[in-house]
C-alpha cells in the first residue's frame, strides 16, 4: 500500500460504519512505525501520532460533523496540505474541501470475516 501511494500524503478512508476504516489505519500506522497507541478519533475528531522519525501522522474523523464549516473551522487544510500522511475518515462529509491529489481507499464488507479493498490514486477531481 505505501509503495502504490508514492508521494501521495492524503489518503481519504470510505466504507460503511463498521466497515474497518479505522482498523485498516492502525495497521497503516504500523507500517509507518507510529510509537503511539491510535485509536479512533471520532469524538476528537482529529489525533496526532508520532512515528519513530519524528514526524506526525494525522488521523481526522468527520463523521460527526454536520456542515463543511465544522472542519474549516478546526484548520483542516493544515493537516490536508502538510508534508505529512494525513488519514481522514468519512470524507464524504466534507465533499468540497478535498484537494486534487489523494488516494482513495474504498472498504467493503464481503461478509463474516471478509473485506474488499479498492486503491485509487486521485489526481484530479474533475475526472
């Protein structure tokens, strides 16, 4: 997964509640050697984890939020355009604060036990 995201640092998280959104990104923290406990941050609504290097890794949850405005107001855009991976779930809520440039990761259920996911590098909205 991280070779097939390249340089790509946003990765958008889309799936069904319960789908393993969250499960799937702390195995993604794994692999990119994050030191601190994740866990959702559906309440907080934003987590900040360290990785062994230093950097940050940014987890969002807009799950819980009711208008765009919400996220403008917390300062999405310096977690979506910093030089670090930020990981964002339910960003359906947020339709047009999404940059150009992210990967798409689509999460499925395929039944007890079973998921289905989907990579999609996204380069430009309008396509």
């Amino acid at each position: 997964m991280l070779d097939f995201a390249g340089d790509t640092r946003l990765w958008l998280f889309y799936g069904d509640l319960g789908a393993g959104k969250t499960t799937l990104i702390k195995s993604i923290g794994a692999l990119l050697n994050v030191v601190d406990t994740m866990s959702s941050p559906s309440f907080s609504i934003v987590n900040e984890y360290q990785r062994k290097n230093g950097d940050p890794v940014y987890h969002l949850d807009f799950y819980r939020i009711k208008k765009e405005e919400e996220a403008i107001d917390l300062g999405y855009d310096e977690y979506f355009f910093s030089e670090y991976y930020c990981l964002v779930e339910w960003p359906e809520k947020i339709p047009s604060l999404i940059p150009e440039e992210y990967l798409a990761v689509e999460i499925s259920n395929q039944g007890a036990q079973k998921r289905l996911i989907n990579l999609n590098k996204v380069y430009d909205k309008q396509r």
